[in-house]
C-alpha cells in the first residue's frame, strides 16, 4: 500500500541540502521505532483513507510536471538505513520506519511522487505487506513490524511496479517497470515492546477502510499431498487456531496452517455455527465473478453443500441446511462485470443499463428486502475506464444509483440492509501489469469507498486486497483474477499440478465474521 503522508521540516531540510551532492541523499536513515507507552507498550501500525481523498487523487494525478527532476522518472532507489547491511537487526513489536529517496538514471533525485512499490515481508510463519509512504516530492518511506511471538530470520523484498501513476493509465501493460529493487535479510529480536491482544472482530472492526493485516503460520504438514479431488487436506479438520490469531477449527480452512488477521482476528465457522448464523436471512451479492467462487466455497466448504458444483453469474436461490431443513438462507448473486451477464468489462459502468438499473430495483422493490448487501467493483472497471477521472465520475453515479435504492427502502418503512464493501484483489502473477494491475485496484478501491462513504452508504468494510496482497506475487493461489477457483487436481497455470484455494476460503469466513457480528 502506497498511501500520501506529510513530512516534516527536518527531512525536507535534509533533501535541499542533498541535492547540493549527489553522494549524501539526505534520507533519514530509521525515521522512527515507535513505542508509544512510558511501560514499553506499542501500538499496531495502521493507516486510514485521506479528507478528500477522489479530489487530492486527481490533483497529484493532473498536477504539472515544469522542472527537470518532476519529468525524471525512478530507475532506482537508496535507502541509507537498509543499503549496505548484510543482515539488519530489529526488534519485534516496535514499528521501525526508514525513508528512502527515488533517483533516476543518471542517480539524480527525483522530485514527484506516484511510484508503485509492491512490499513483501515474508518469514516462515509470516506474510505480510509493509506499509509505504508517498510524500509527493520523490521521498518515501516503508513501515516494518513484527509480533514478537514470530521473531526470527526474514525476507523484505521491493519491487518497483510502475512510476509515477502510469499503472492508472488505460493501457499499462506499456509502462510496467516490474523490477525488483531490494531483497534484504532481517532478523527480528525479542525486546521489551509488548504490543495490545488481537481481539476477535466485533461489528465496530468493520467500520475501517484500510486494512494492515498479515498472514500467520500456526503449523505445518510437510508431507502434505494434493488429494484426487484437488484439495489440501492437511491438518486434521478439528485441529484447533491458536489465540489471538484465530477462533475455531483451522483444520477448515486447509491451508496448511497459514490464517489471516488484522486489526482483529476471525473466527472459523463450523457448518452448524454459519448454519445458526445465516437461518432465514437474505444476503445479496453485486460485484464481480470473485463473488461467485467465493459464495460457491462457502456453500462447499462451510455450509455443507459439497453437490453444488458451482453456481452462475446471476441467480436468487434458497439452500438448505443439509442436517436440518428448517434453517434456510437465500442468496441473490447479480455480476456488475457487464449488465448482459454473458459479457465483461463494464463495471460500475454496467449502470448506465436502464434494464440492469431496473433488475437490481426489483429485488428491493418485495414486502421483504435483503437484510444485508455484500457489494465489489474493480476488476472489470480496470478495463473499461478510460482514466481515473472517468472512473471517480462512474463510482460516483454507482454510489448516487444505491442511495437512490435504499432511500426506496427507507421510505417504505422497511429496515435498510447493511452495506459492506469487499475491496477488489489484488491481481496475481501475469494480471500483475495488465489492466486491472494491484496500482489501478487500489486506487479505485479508495475511489469507491470514499464515493460510498459521502452517500452514506458503507456498513463495513472487508479488505480483500490486503487480505490477497501478500499472495498475489505468482500464481500458486490464483490463476490472476480469481483467487477461489474450485480445487482440481491439474495442472494449473504456474504448471503445477493443483493450486491453493484457501484465500479466498479465508475471505468466506472473513464475510461471516462480518455477516454475524454484533
């Protein structure tokens, strides 16, 4: 994640004078390690989207580029505090923050943010993407943190995907730069820093907009196979999470120990605590085909629904618990990629349809609405916007199109469903500079939210990108668009036999959460 930051007088002292030599870049070397209590205790890293966020996105997009070093674009980086160590020693817990300066091809310093850089701390029982700050002026700096429960020996990896917004551009593939800049060994030590317990998500956890989570590692089967049905079964189902990281059986989730947290941890659903969960409720999907495989793993994988093969684009079906036909949920799955549901690369621009506007009408139109909305845009927005000035123009009328639909509701006397928006993937491997590239989601996840935000329209917010972030490097779990396709045992697109399905089972349990929460 790249977000805009400020910095302070010091450091932007310190540039000036390092453009008098190009031998001193003037980046503070370790801009802080952060403990934020007198007893050592210390506070996760987390960001949050900017006031104004669509407007300040377009400004820094459109702004001029008049001098030499805005024109320049990052060949290079340096980053005094990292640059030269054979193995650097941190302490767990603490946030350690190291500003880093873009150059170009001649090492010259350049002077205008909007470069992409992909993250990847990655230790044997830890994956997670640090956090980057652009400061607009060419200066960035990256976030590091560990919980001192997985001290050890790591890898931080940077890759400089695209400069300078050209992965918004409407054909980008042009423009992919896709160098890694940096690999450097860390090795996180226990200290003093005690950093607050996880706790299991609450409905208020929703309510944040940017995620900073990480993958954790609580066992491991090395002898693990893949099964004739393509599955990776290997920890017993009942094989217990370790707290805080999770609740319930981990065995579910058949990931080979690896589970996701946040700000706050999940709990695993058995069949008959979603089952008591989801009785007589109507959840209503709009969003791209990513739904679709993650609503067919929830009906697989949790739910106890093995038989259903897979379900279509666009349906409103009731399931039955298979153990008791009294608890019932219906689901209505309605895909945006296109408003002719055998087509693609629409988007939020499927809006425009007034066929499709009046499809989605309808079903808040019953004696009965659905009680909640899982709704996504982004992969097949990344196709068919020409810039992000069209695309915020497009979220804006999606975002002005629901509210005119819930007001309905409202009015009518009928209780609102909850709206909770599932950010778009970041997209794997090959996808990584093709149109709907992780630079041009992210943006347009932040366009979204910060459209739907101002309508009013955002119960909670389930962060699908980051959840997705620190897999999408290869293909091994998704074939680049879709991280949930059904198990099989063949060959896949990395050439291996089989793939990994469990992120996107990660994200049924994550919507649970979310779904059942009080």
């Amino acid at each position: 994640m790249v977000v805009i930051g400020s910095i302070d007088g010091g450091t932007i002292r310190s540039m000036v004078e390092s453009r008098r030599s190009t031998k001193q870049y003037g980046v503070l070397e370790n801009l802080a390690s952060r403990r934020n209590g007198s007893d050592g205790s210390v506070k996760w890293v987390s960001t949050e989207l900017e006031p104004n966020l669509t407007e300040n996105l377009l400004s820094r997009w459109l702004a001029p580029e008049g001098e030499p070093c805005r024109e320049s674009r990052t060949v290079e980086i340096v980053i005094p505090g990292l640059d030269g160590k054979d193995l650097i020693e941190l302490t767990a817990g603490d946030s350690h923050e190291f500003g880093f300066q873009a150059l170009d091809e001649s090492k010259n310093l350049v002077c205008s943010g909007g470069d992409y850089f992909e993250t990847d701390l990655s230790g044997e029982a830890w994956k997670s993407r640090p956090l980057v700050r652009d400061f607009g002026n060419g200066s960035y700096s990256i976030l590091l943190q560990v919980h001192p429960d997985f001290a050890g020996d790591y890898n931080l990896t940077l890759i400089l995907l695209y400069r300078h917004f050209q992965g918004l551009k409407f054909s980008p593939w042009r423009f992919a730069f896709d160098k890694q800049l940096r690999k450097f060994r860390i090795k996180f030590v226990k200290g003093g820093a005690q950093l607050p317990k996880i706790e299991t998500c609450e409905k208020s956890d929703f309510n944040r907009d940017l995620w900073l989570g990480r993958w954790t590692r609580q066992a491991k089967n090395d002898g693990c196979q893949i099964s004739n049905d393509g599955r990776y079964r290997c920890l017993a189902p009942d094989f217990p999470c370790q707290s805080p990281w999770c609740g319930g059986s981990l065995g579910l989730l058949e990931s080979n120990g690896w589970v996701y947290s946040s700000h706050c941890s999940f709990r695993l659903f058995s069949a008959d605590s979603a089952w008591h969960c989801l009785k007589n409720r109507w959840i209503f999907f709009w969003g791209d085909s990513n739904h679709v495989d993650t609503i067919r793993n929830m009906l697989n994988f949790v739910l106890d629904l093995p038989q259903i093969p897979s379900v279509p684009r666009r349906f409103d079906m009731n399931f039955s618990n298979p153990k008791d036909a009294s608890q019932s949920v219906r689901i209505t799955s309605i895909f945006n990629g296109h408003w002719n549901e055998t087509m693609n690369y629409e988007g939020f621009n499927s809006l425009m349809d007034e066929g499709f506007r009046n499809l989605l009408k309808k079903y808040f139109s019953e004696d009965t609405v659905p009680d909640t909305i899982i709704m996504n845009s982004g992969l097949h927005d990344g196709v068919h916007w020409h810039s992000l000035r069209a695309y915020s123009e497009g979220a804006g009328y999606a975002a002005s199109f629901w509210k005119e639909v819930m007001d309905s509701v409202k009015q009518r006397g009928l209780a609102v469903p909850q709206i909770f928006y599932r950010t778009t993937i970041a997209t794997g491997g090959y996808a990584r500079s093709l149109a709907f590239n992780p630079n041009k989601m992210e943006v347009f996840n932040w366009v979204a939210l910060d459209k739907f935000r101002r309508a009013g329209l955002v119960s909670g917010v389930i962060d699908n990108f980051d959840m997705t972030f620190p897999w999408h490097f290869d293909n091994r779990c998704s074939d680049g668009v879709h991280y949930g396709r059904a198990p099989a045992k063949m060959k896949w697109r990395d050439g291996e036999i089989g793939h990994q399905y469990f992120v996107d089972l990660m994200l049924a349990h994550v919507l649970l959460n979310a779904l059942c929460s009080r």
